[in-house]
C-alpha cells in the first residue's frame, strides 16, 4: 500500500530527495504522494523530521 502525508508535513522536501521513483511532489501546502507511483519502500518515512509520512 502507498504511503501518504499527513497534515504534519512542514514541506522542507527531505521526502522528495530520496524518493527512488519520483512520486513525490510538492502540493497545496505539503508534498503528496502519487499512489499510482509509490512502491512503497519507505525511503520517504525514514527522511521525514517530523514523521508526517506513513503507510496509507
């Protein structure tokens, strides 16, 4: 299952550099996750300084 950001999100892009197939981009006021890109490996959560992100 794809991982999602939540509302935590302080959109720094720590998640979008290390991102090994680009799903994530920058969004209306935090950076989303392309469900249909994501294979979810979880390279994005261990980034995150404010855990934001997590299995969806």
């Amino acid at each position: 299952m794809a991982y999602i950001i939540t509302d935590a999100c302080v959109s720094c892009g720590a998640c979008a550099d290390q991102c090994p197939v680009s799903a994530i981009a920058e969004g209306d006021g935090k950076y989303e996750i392309n469900p249909d890109v994501c294979v979810s490996c979880g390279a994005c959560a261990d980034q995150c300084p404010v855990s934001a992100i997590e299995e969806g």
